[in-house]
C-alpha cells in the first residue's frame, strides 16, 4: 500500500502501547469478536528465532533484535484481516510507525501508569526485568520508560484507553465499544454505504 490515509476493512490492525497496557489481551478479544487472525508480533519472532526474545536481546542485542522486529513488522504488514500486537518499542525504531500507518488502522491502547504498575505487580514472574521492584520502583521505571515513546505511540489515528480490561466484562465491553465506534475498520465499503 501506499501512504495513503484510506485503508480498507480487510487492512492490518496495529495495536501499539507501553508494556501490560493490555495489547495482547484486547488484541486476542478484538480477533475472537471480528473473526481475525490475532498475531502478537514477539511471540511471531520467538516462533521464527526458535528462542526469547529476552535471549536475542542477550545474543544480538538491541540493534539486532530491533533489526529482526523490523523485518517480521514489514512481514506482517502485507497480511490482510490480521490484529498485530506490536512490542512496546516496536514503534520506536526503524520507521516501524511509518510502516504502520501507510499499511493500516493504528491503535495507541493508552493506559494509566498507574493500571500498568498494577498489572506488572500481579504479574512479575512474566516480566523479569520488573520482578525485583517496589510499586515506586516500578512507578519511576515506567514514568521514564514511557515518556520517550509518547511522541512515537500518539502518531497512530486511534488513541483507546487501556484501563479497563481486568475481567471478562471490561474486555468485552471495550471491544464492543471499540468496534461500535470504528465501523470503518470492520466492514466493507458497501456495507458502510448501505
């Protein structure tokens, strides 16, 4: 595609935003609900490298894995009807946001620092770097960690609270919420019309 603004009903979805915002749980949902392949775009590469990505990080670098998440983003983005959950910094790098917004419907799932801390403190044994912090620990790492990437994640046409996506309800209910307000990203063209 181009980098044309337009992208039709069966284009990519990226969902972008700071680590335990939420993207894979409301990705997983949004894809049950519209019948679209759910892609979390870590998981793709540790499926691809055979090994972490905390091992690439380890053995290549950032510059290497950064190389490597490129190259599955551009992947990606030819796929039609396919919800892509990006990595935090996957935006941050390479043009990645470029690519996003000139090959489909962009989605900032923006949640409080203070809903991110919560989730990290129930699940620390996922994220190993955050593991050993105290809540104003992990409140400052945040804080610094997301700053930076606020100019890259507000680029994407649609910013969506995070916050409520803790129980089997809120989920359901920002995907419905979601899909009622973006008709546009899930039907044709002549069923917009009609």
């Amino acid at each position: 595609m181009t980098n044309d603004t337009t992208h039709n009903s069966s284009s990519p979805i990226f969902i972008m935003g700071y680590m335990a915002c939420g993207k894979t749980t409301f990705g997983r949902a949004l894809g049950r609900a519209s019948g679209r392949e759910f892609i979390d775009l870590d998981f793709r590469i540790e499926q691809r490298f055979h090994t972490t990505v905390s091992e690439i990080f380890r053995t290549r670098g950032e510059s290497g894995f950064r190389k490597i998440e490129s190259e599955m983003l551009r992947e990606v983005a030819e796929m039609e009807n396919v919800i892509v959950a990006c990595g935090g910094g996957t935006p941050c790098f390479n043009d990645n946001m470029d690519l996003m917004l000139a090959n489909g419907h962009t989605v900032w799932l923006d949640s409080s620092i203070e809903r991110i801390v919560m989730r990290l403190m129930a699940n620390r044994s996922k994220r190993p770097l955050m593991a050993d912090k105290r809540p104003e620990e992990l409140t400052e790492a945040v804080t610094k960690g997301i700053e930076p990437r606020i100019p890259y994640y507000s680029r994407a046409r649609i910013r969506l609270s995070g916050d409520r996506l803790e129980d089997r309800t809120q989920i359901s209910d920002t995907v419905e919420s979601f899909i009622s307000m973006h008709p546009e990203i899930f039907l044709a063209e002549t069923e917009l019309n009609s």
